[in-house]
C-alpha cells in the first residue's frame, strides 16, 4: 500500500478513535500503564535487554528484580519508564515545539541510572554502528547538527503528515547519534512524543520487526539513493496496528476496509 493510503487509513481510524473520546479518568489510567510497560518492554527489548514482558511488567508495577539478569537491564527498564512518564506530559501541553532540551531531558531521564556522567550530554568520541556503512558524525559536529535538526524541524512540522514528521524526527536523530548510547531509544520516545501531542496512538515496535526496522533504517542512511520510504512505511503500519489494539481494548468497530 502506498504511503498516502496508508496515511488516509491512518487517519480514518484517528478520526473514529477520537469519537470514543474523551475517556474516563480510570480508563485513561489503565491506557497510561498500559503503554507504559509495553513500550519499555519492546524499545528495550530491540536493543538486546533480556526482560520479558511479564518481568518489565513485575519490575515497573512491584519493584520486583529478576534473578539472573544484568542489572543493566532492570535500569533500563525503569530509566525508560521515568523518560516515559516526562514524555507523557510533555505530549499532553498544548503545543509542542522539539527542542535539545527536550531531547537531552528525555535521555538524562533514561540513562541515567546506567551512567550518570553522560546521561543528557552529547557524546565526546566517535560512535560506530554495527552492521551497516553508515557513520556518524564526529563528535565536535554533533552540536552543529542538532542545532541544525531542531531548526529544520520546526519548518516541517504542520508540513508533513504527523505519522510521517514522526518518522523523519525518529530517522533524524539516529543519523546523529547525539549519545554515547541510548540513542534508538531516545529517538523512539522523542516519536512517540510527536503521535501522542497529535492525538495518534503510542508505536510500539515489536522485536520480531527489529530486522525490517534496522533495515529500513539502513536504506534511508545508505551513500547511493538514500530512501526514508522503507521506514516510514514500517512506522505507518506499526502505527495502524496500535489503532486495532486500542480498539480491540475499547470495544471500537473499525471500517472494514
């Protein structure tokens, strides 16, 4: 399916989910905590942590280490889940404008129980990605760059259809990789930041996906004829499945179509 079907589909699936509205304050609630666990679960999940869905859920809601695992792995989990929460209400302002400061919130959020020296500060050294060409830019280029990308998209923004601004911001700051680590799961916070603000459900990017994800990510990062229409096509799909699953949980009939 085209992007521009898959944005319409999108959107009339936005348009019936927001009939529903607005929930009530339990319901909104148990959708918070929902999102909250399976989005820490999956972000963290692609970047090889170990902790199962049931044991995020164990860890956010009871506190409950897991035996056995690193013990990077249940930071993780609760760093994203802090970052989470900040995104949470930074979506749910009236307007939203992408700055560093917000980006670099987002990252000292979850990183820094890993590493407090670096959480929310933009790399020192080179940073080198596995499995693909692609490199970063050097370190002292990194301020210039983000400068550069908060400024280019305040231009797209009301541009470009939401799904795919998100997209862009997400495929943007990988490119830059501003930090040591952490930076694919800054870049989906920073995503799903833009969705919620607009009114779109939360993207989850489930781990069977991480191979079209990196791959998608891959092309659009690639010297000759660089292409962004892998991945926002992943990430429109993705986002239409978060609309079934909202409305399987709420009792919505979507249009067959």
């Amino acid at each position: 399916m085209a992007i521009k079907d898959l944005f319409k589909k999108i959107d009339s699936y936005a348009a019936v989910i927001r009939g529903y509205r607005p929930l009530s304050e339990a319901e909104v609630k148990e959708l918070d905590a929902y999102y909250r666990i399976g989005t820490t679960y999956s972000s963290n999940a692609l970047e090889g942590n170990s902790l199962t869905l049931s044991e995020t859920k164990v860890l956010l809601e009871d506190g409950i280490t897991v035996g056995g695992k690193p013990i990077r792995d249940h930071y993780e989990a609760t760093g994203h889940a802090r970052a989470y929460d900040h995104m949470l209400t930074l979506a749910r302002s009236d307007r939203l404008s992408i700055s560093e400061d917000i980006i670099r919130r987002l990252h000292y959020l979850f990183y820094n129980g890993i590493d407090p020296e670096t959480a929310g500060e933009y790399r020192k050294g080179q940073v080198l990605i596995t499995g693909t060409e692609y490199v970063p830019p050097a370190a002292e280029e990194v301020p210039a760059y983000m400068a550069a990308f908060v400024a280019e998209a305040a231009e797209k923004q009301g541009k470009l259809h939401t799904v795919g601004f998100a997209a862009y911001a997400h495929r943007r700051l990988v490119d830059i990789h501003p930090f040591q680590d952490g930076n694919g799961r800054t870049a989906r916070l920073l995503m799903n930041l833009i969705l919620i603000n607009q009114g779109y459900c939360v993207v989850s990017i489930p781990p069977v996906l991480r191979h079209d994800y990196i791959a998608a990510l891959q092309q659009a990062q690639r010297k000759s004829h660089p292409s962004d229409e892998a991945f926002i096509e992943l990430i429109a799909n993705c986002e239409i499945e978060a609309q079934k699953d909202y409305c399987r949980m709420f009792h919505i009939e979507l249009p067959a179509r």
